[in-house]
C-alpha cells in the first residue's frame, strides 16, 4: 500500500504547497487567529450519490476514479473539515439548486434548502441556475411559504420554512437599484482584542442572462463582476472586515492531469475578472465551469496574491481554505487550501465498477441527513424507478470542453428531439453537450429508468423547431467554435456531419457540412430542432433566436422517452458526426 500512496503523494502535495500564499509579517506581540472557510459550489440537488468520480493521477501515469458525492457524505465532509477549526465559516458559490436531481427537483428543490440548512451552511452567493424558475421562487427559497410560482406544488411533503443561510447577490439588481438579496455578510470570530472579521461578497455571472429563460429575471440587470466587487469592499472594510472572501458564480478549467489541487495552464473567463480585482481581496472561490482546482494567483498575476480555489460539482468536493489573521494589523498573514475528496459509495460507470480506495478518506453517511434525504427519495420512486426501455450499450457523457461535439449519448439526444419533431417538419436537430449532465448506463439487461434519464437531463426544457438559412446554421455552428466563450461543437442528429480547424480564425473554422451526404446549400431554408434553452441563445449561441415558423414541442426529457420506448432496444450510435481537423 506505502508504494501506491507515495507516488500519488508526491503528486498532490506541491499543488497543495503551491496554493499556500507566502506569509506575511504579524504584528508585534500579536497572535494571528486561525479561521476556516469551508467551500463548495454546484451542487445541483445531488441529494444522492451522483455516480460519477474525481478523478486524479495515480502517480503511475495512469487515472484514479474516486467514486463520490451524495448529501449525507458531504455533510460528514464538512463536519471533518470544520472540526479542524474553532472558528470556521461554510460557503457557496451558487448553483446549489436546479438541474437536480429527482428527488430534489419533483419537490422544488425545497429537500435541498433543507439539507443545506443542516449541514450549516452560512452564505450562498446566485448563480445563473438559481434563477431557472424566476425570481419570484427563488426569493421564496430564501423566505419560506407554500406561495406557487411554477407549475409544480411547493410544501407537497412538508412545510417550507425556507434557507436559515443568506442568500448573496452583489450584481442583481432591481430597477430602482437595489440588489435582489444582499451584496455583502460579515462574520466576527473570537471577542476582545483577538476578535476578527471576515467579510463575504457573492455574486453571479454577469452573462445570466444568456444562461437563463428571460421571463424569469424581468426587471432585473446583471452588472460586471470586477466593479461590483471592488466597490464593495471599501464598506466591508468600514464595517471592520480583516478578511475579503469573494464567493463568485463564474470559474475557469485547467489542463494535464485531473488535479483536484493544482493550477496547470488554468484559462477561462473569470480570469479577466480576477485581474481587475481590488488587491485587499483574500480568497475567491468559485464555480460555473464543475472544475476543480486551487491556485495561487499570485503565480499568474504576481500583483493579485490571493487564492482562488473550486470544488467541482455535485458536492464531490469540499475546499478547505486556512486563514491566519492578524487582530491587530487587521489582516491575513497567511493562507492555504486544498481540496478534500467527498469518497462515498461505489458504482457502476460506463466503463464498469468505480471501486473505493485506500489512498483517499471514505466518509460515513451523516444519519440525520441520510434520514431527512430517504423521505424524499422514497416519495419519488414512483417516477424514478419507473422502466422506459431499453439500450444496446451504455452511452458516456463526453468530459473535456466539448469541442469535440457530445459524443455517441449527445448524438442519441439529438437524433430523439429530431424523432419527436418530425411532425413539425424538422430535418436537423443539434444537442448542446453542455447540457448533458450524467451518463445513460443501463442494468444488466439494458433497461433504463426514468431515474437514469433525468440525471442525464434534469431541465424540463421543451424543445422548439424553427425556420434556418444554410448560412444561419453555419453560423451557429461557428459560435460554438469561436474564440468568446468555451468551445462546444453542438452534437447533431443522424444525416448531418460537419468538420471544423480549430487552427482557422475564429468565426471561420468550419470546414465542410453535409446533410445525407450532400453538401449543406447556403442559401437553402432547413427546419431545425433544439432545446429551448439554446432556442432563447442560451451557452451564446444568439443565431437561434428569433427565427421564423417557431413551434413548441414536447419537453427534452419526453422526447429522449418517446425515442428509447420506440425500439424494443434502441441502438447508440457510435458514428462520428463531428469531425476535426488537424494540420
């Protein structure tokens, strides 16, 4: 066991030293005080174990699955992580709700609200998927009541008291100016003295609304994330804060090896953000993107020494960042954090069973939270174990960018909204791999549930069919490929290949396209399907809004059901349809 763990040691050790900002001097006769900020970020609703893995490098030039997540598991994580400190403060940085998973999902997400009210969550900063069900909801999240806003029953289990933490948005605001919920939260530690204060600034993306349906958030402008910040801390500042914790609702990826601690070639669009940020800031933690990492920033811009960390997604992770303050001066004297695998119960993934380890803590189920989580999960068998057909093989979800277009599970999706369009006309139809969350893995036999279904699409979004030029599919096409976002080459239905050079300038690296074998014709109209999310521009793909003869179909999650059921065992298709070009 000692020759697996050293290799392994030896590689997440320096990423764990390269997140420790270098001390500074404390005061004389000052003693700094010792606090814990605890993070996570996207959790989703994943009130159960999500089935999928953190993966890191085995030290042997190889991957180690860890299997984890699930609430009861996360809230021993946290509760380990906490108990290291005798002050310590539990944050989010948004998305905790919505995309979640069924149990969650049926009931408003309210069993999330509740689980995160026991494990002692403190701040929550917006992210763009608290806003799926509009503003209304969301500020019922946060104030409790049984008021309906959506189509489903709010209190259909229980009563709703709503989130005992506050919820943070420094960037929403209203139209008279005000902030939606909060911009900023102090926290005192210690008396005397030797008391500190940590001050806390949340806030979403400042693209929301291109992430979001747009009836949701009428009224409501979403401002640019570096000058909110900025302008927030002289306040916190007045107010006493030695300590600035951003919790921000945007993130970025690295590249190598899975590194849960490390910082390899990190890109992404929270960087121009965090090169405009104020220097008195401390930690940033983020989310967005579900990467993990921790950094030290001083290493890519020595002028902002702070650390920004990630814990990935669906409660896999928790960060545990050190704060060691000065009373006195009124500071941070040193920092560190790292990122603590939430190990919890083994699986089978597509490509078979996804073991425990020794190198890695395997944390026990909370019982208060495994208890409170079963009640809901009981009330929703009757949706989740229901049968609705049958795969050939188990269909990935494709990790990475998505540049490279979903993969054999984003072609399945695209081909069943084309299936439940015809009628509509449709001859296209495009899956954006983003919105893709879990793999389908069939049992033994191949049958699927509707429980596997919704973890793959946890939206309910219905899908849409509309009018396109050759030249406007061609322009999507491209959007996805340029250089404004993270790339995402969107997953076709059967019949339409297309091929791009990611050498090519940026809004000209499509290749070739043909449907049925025959070259695309520009000029030509075509009836095109996607999900209504991309239909309002959602992930910036702005060439599908607006287009003419638009008509509303079934909802995502129907049509991948109705195409399953309809073949005794529906085949995945393996062929690529995105195709890459290499110099």
């Amino acid at each position: 066991m000692i020759r697996r763990i050293r290799p392994l040691l030896a590689l997440v050790l320096p990423g764990i030293l390269a997140a420790c900002a270098g001390p500074m001097a404390v005061t004389e006769n000052a003693i700094p005080v010792e606090v814990g900020i605890v993070a996570i970020n996207d959790f989703h609703g994943s009130l159960e174990p999500p089935r999928q893995s953190v993966n890191v490098a085995d030290g042997k030039g190889g991957i180690l699955p860890v299997p984890a997540g699930g609430a009861a598991w996360l809230a021993s994580a946290i509760d380990s992580v906490r108990g290291r400190y005798a002050h310590s403060l539990t944050v989010s940085a948004g998305d905790m709700i919505s995309a979640s998973q069924l149990a969650s999902s049926l009931y408003l997400d309210e069993p999330t609200i509740g689980v995160m009210n026991r494990i002692g969550v403190d701040f929550n900063a917006v992210g763009n998927h608290e806003f799926d069900a509009g503003q209304q909801e969301l500020l019922r999240k946060q104030n409790g009541g049984c008021e309906k806003f959506t189509a489903k029953q709010p209190c259909a289990l229980e009563p709703f008291t709503g989130a005992k933490f506050r919820y943070l948005a420094a960037s929403t605001k209203r139209a008279d100016g005000s902030t939606l919920f909060p911009a900023t939260g102090l926290r005192t530690f210690g008396s005397g003295a030797n008391a500190v204060t940590v001050g806390v600034i949340g806030l979403t993306l400042k693209g929301t609304p291109n992430l979001v349906n747009p009836t949701g958030i009428v009224g409501l402008t979403f401002e640019d994330e570096a000058d909110t910040i900025n302008a927030a801390i002289p306040a916190l500042k007045e107010q006493g804060a030695d300590a600035i914790v951003v919790l921000i609702h945007e993130g970025g990826r690295t590249k190598g090896d899975p590194d849960p601690q490390g910082c390899a070639n990190f890109a992404g669009d929270i960087r121009p953000i965090l090169d405009r940020l104020d220097t008195r800031v401390d930690v940033v933690v983020s989310g967005h993107t579900h990467w993990s990492y921790v950094c030290d920033y001083a290493a890519l811009n020595p002028a902002k020494p702070f650390l920004l960390t990630s814990a990935g997604v669906y409660g896999e992770l928790v960060t545990d960042i050190t704060l060691k303050i000065d009373p006195v001066a009124g500071r941070v004297v040193s920092k560190a954090a790292k990122n603590v695998i939430v190990q919890s119960v083994p699986y089978k993934g597509t490509r078979g069973d996804i073991g425990n380890t020794a190198l890695f803590p395997l944390f026990q189920p909370r019982a208060d939270v495994a208890q409170y989580v079963a009640r809901y999960v009981e009330a929703s068998k009757a949706y989740t174990q229901r049968p609705i057909g049958k795969l050939d093989v188990a269909a990935p979800k494709v990790e990475g960018p998505g540049d490279k277009g979903g993969g054999p599970l984003g072609n399945l999706i695209a081909d069943a909204q084309l299936g439940a369009t015809l009628d509509k006309g449709a001859q296209i139809a495009f899956m954006n791999p983003f919105g893709i969350r879990a793999p389908l893995v069939p049992a033994a036999d191949g049958t699927l549930t509707f429980g596997d279904i919704y973890l793959c699409q946890p939206f309910g979004n219905n899908v849409v069919t509309e009018t396109m030029t050759g030249a406007q599919i061609k322009g999507v096409l491209e959007e996805g490929l340029d250089d404004t976002g993270p790339k995402q080459a969107l997953a076709p239905s059967t019949g339409f290949v297309f091929t791009y050079d990611p050498a090519r300038p940026s809004g000209d690296r499509i290749v070739s396209i043909t449907l049925d074998g025959k070259p695309l014709d520009m000029a030509q109209t075509y009836r095109v399907t996607v999900n209504g999310f991309l239909g309002l521009g959602g992930d910036g793909f702005s060439g599908f809004v607006g287009k003419p003869d638009t008509v509303t179909g079934p909802t995502d999650i129907d049509a991948l059901e109705s195409w399953i059921r309809a073949a005794p065992v529906r085949a995945v298709p393996q062929e690529a349809r995105v195709g890459v070009v290499k110099g």
